[in-house]
C-alpha cells in the first residue's frame, strides 16, 4: 500500500487503467482456451492437428513481436497496445467463418499478434512506469491481470459454450476484447518512453541481434523457451487429456486452479525479489514446474489434476513476472520493446514447438505419457538456470540461490 500512496495521483490512474485493460483483454483471450481443441475436433480435426491449429497462434506472436516491439522502442508503447487489443477484438470473429482446419490454423496465426503486442508493450510500459527499487513488486502486481484472466475467461468461456453454443462465445471474446481497447485508448505513454525514443532513431538495425548474442539477455530467452514448451502442452492437451482418462472435470476448472495459485504467488514474490533476488525465486519457479508435471504425469483424479493445475500456477506465478523483472533489470529504457519482445519471443517459440512436435508425440505414447516428457523438460531447465544464468558456474548458482546479486543489472545511474 505504501508504495502506491507514493505514487503521482495520474500515475496510479494510469497504472489502474491499464490494469483493468489488462484483465479484459486476457479474459478475452482465455475465454476460448478449452474450447478450440474441441472446436478443432468438430471441424473435422484429429490430434494431430489440434496440435497444429493450437501452435499457430505462437507462429503469429514469432512472425510479428520483433517489429513490434521495434514500434514500441521507436515510437509508442500504447500504439502497440491498441494493435494487440484492436486484433483480440476482431480475430473473434474470424472463428465464426471458418470452416476447415486451414481457415482456422490461419484465424489463430492473425489472432496470435494480439498476444505478441500486448505482451511486449505492456511488460515495457509497466517497467518503465515502476521505480527501480520496487520495480519487482510493481511488475509482480500488475502481471496478476493474467492469472485473473486465467481464473475468469476458461470458467465464463466454458460455461457460454456449453449453454448457448461456439457461436455466442467468439462474439463474447470479442466484446471483451472491444473493451480493451477503449480503456488502453484512454491509457497514456510514460515520460521515460517518451524521452528515450529520439535516442533510439538511428539505432543499428542489427540491435536485435546484438541482443540475442549478449549473454545476459540469450540465458532468460532460452530459460523462457522452457517455460513456453510446458506451458504449451498444457494449453494445448490438458482439455484432451481430461477427455480421454475419462476425468469428469470441465478443462475451465484446471485452468481457473492454476489461475489462482499463480494469483496467490504474485502478490508477494516481487516485493521479496526486489531485497533477495530474482535467482532464487527462478530457481524455485523451476522446480515446481517439475512437481507440477510430474503430478500431472501420474494423475488420475479430478482432485490431482486440481492440486497439479494449482502447482503449475504456483510456478507460473512467480516465472512470468520474474523473468520480465530479470530482464528489466537487464535492458536499458530504450531497448526495453526488443528486449521484451526478444525474451517473449522464446517463450512464443516453446509454444509453437509444443502444439505440432509434442502433439505427435502425443499421438504415439498417449497423453499421460506426454507429461512425462514435461516433466523431463522442467527438469533441464531448472538445471539450466542454475548453472548457466551468469558469466561462469559459480556465479550462476550464487545466483541461483540467492548468495549474489545479478552482475548484469543495470543501475538507473548508467542510464
């Protein structure tokens, strides 16, 4: 509370609107997360190409977050959020014409830049918005639109869907959508973008690949590819998985479960990792993502496959804000969007892996079987990011464990 009363009186109306913004638009986009791989079934698809349509959507974030968070660098971090909330509002839509897998595998394609522009845009805003020493604390709070997103859209998607059918469900995201735009409309750009932007005029072409070559910004990308693999196996199977173990439990109650766990992480793992840390607190994110697959590997009951969902939000509460956290402390103002959209981009990139490779392998071993494989995949990257995070080994688990501050922060004062 503090730190809020400390704010400007426009800084927390601006901070409040884009919160609510935030809370609308991933409504919008969860509110069909359980039903497209069933919608894919209905069209005709087999699991295969639920797979496909499901990956899609992180081929539209990869095609379109470099430019756009070059636009968000260069110009307006809003303009980037008014692209990702005018799309959410209209690729709704496109779900009612489609008609065939290939329609709808495009649909998810266009749909997927709302996502890579929101994302970007808003996670740079926030951090150019928090002061630096509570930057963890502010991110951490203003990233729960997600997890309440998560708890509301699946549940209120789910329920419109199986009363009133697919139909008044895509115009539901796109009303929902609608709203956002209107509030972001209403949202303002900070002072610091607004500064830095003429600095950033004649920036080399090549920056984003300088980027992707430093290793202080590659490690978080890669840890975040990770993440993005198990996240998309679970977006995309968890709803199949359910079906064909025969567990009586509708998928919008799994998704809102791990909604409220990575709720209950947020609200107070930032303010700790801006006085410990973000090593120790990537660290454990990390390995309750491995508890979280290895439940859901073994599972059998709708009350496990709670207790998994619940686990994995726990993770996904703390690795989301922390990763944005890490990175802000990594980047400088006016690199923030390609930064951003460099470090999203992995995580894009491990979804888009996720729905065609891991949906094959899904359809050789079995869907328990497949979280098996996450399970192996959480651990690697809990291995990774202890030993690979800073310059040499010890420091990296330093790091890790919380003996050692992050040698690639960059403090305001070399801004």
């Amino acid at each position: 509370m503090n730190l809020y009363a400390s704010l400007e009186p426009n800084l927390r109306r601006n901070l409040g609107i884009l919160f609510v913004a935030g809370l609308v638009f991933w409504s919008s986009t969860t509110a069909m997360l359980p039903t497209i791989p069933l919608y894919v079934q209905f069209l005709g698809g087999n699991d295969r190409q639920v797979g496909f349509v499901m990956g899609a959507f992180a081929i539209g974030l990869l095609l379109s977050r470099r430019q756009l968070g070059g636009l968000a660098d260069r110009h307006s971090r809003k303009i980037v959020l008014l692209v990702g909330t005018f799309v959410a509002t209209i690729a709704p839509l496109g779900y009612l014409l489609a008609d065939s897998i290939p329609f709808l595998f495009g649909i998810r394609i266009f749909h997927g830049v709302s996502i890579a522009a929101f994302t970007t845009a808003y996670s740079a805003l926030v951090a150019d918005l928090a002061p630096p020493q509570h930057r963890g604390q502010l991110i951490g709070h203003m990233t729960l639109v997600a997890p309440l997103g998560f708890a509301t859209g699946p549940m209120l998607g789910g329920f419109v869907q199986s009363e009133y059918g697919h139909a008044p469900l895509f115009f539901l995201a796109a009303l929902l959508g609608g709203i956002s735009f209107v509030l972001t409309a209403r949202s303002r750009d900070s002072e610091r973008n607004t500064a830095t932007i003429v600095t950033d005029n004649n920036e080399n072409a090549n920056s984003f690949f300088r980027l992707l070559a430093s290793r202080k910004i590659r490690i978080p990308t890669l840890v975040m590819l990770f993440g993005g693999l198990l996240f998309g196996t679970i977006s995309s199977f968890i709803p199949l998985y359910l079906k064909s173990a025969q567990i009586d439990l509708n998928p919008g109650w799994f998704y809102t479960s791990a909604a409220v766990g990575s709720f209950s992480m947020r609200l107070f793992c930032g303010r700790a990792s801006d006085r410990l840390g973000r090593g120790i607190f990537l660290s454990v994110a990390c390995g309750l993502y491995l508890v979280s697959m290895l439940a859901l590997w073994r599972a059998n009951t709708p009350q496990f496959f709670l207790l998994a969902a619940f686990i994995e939000g726990l993770a996904a509460g703390i690795f989301i804000p922390m990763s944005i956290a890490l990175v802000s402390d990594r980047s400088y103002p006016q690199e923030r969007g390609r930064t951003f959209s460099l470090c999203i981009g992995g995580f894009d990139l491990g979804v888009a892996i996720a729905g065609p490779v891991l949906g094959t392998i899904a359809y050789e071993i079995g869907y328990r079987d497949l979280f098996g494989i996450a399970a192996a995949i959480a651990a690697i990257s809990l291995v990774f990011f202890c030993t690979q995070n800073s310059k040499d080994l010890p420091h990296s688990l330093r790091f890790a464990t919380g003996r050692e501050r992050d040698i690639y922060a960059i403090q305001p004062s070399e801004w």
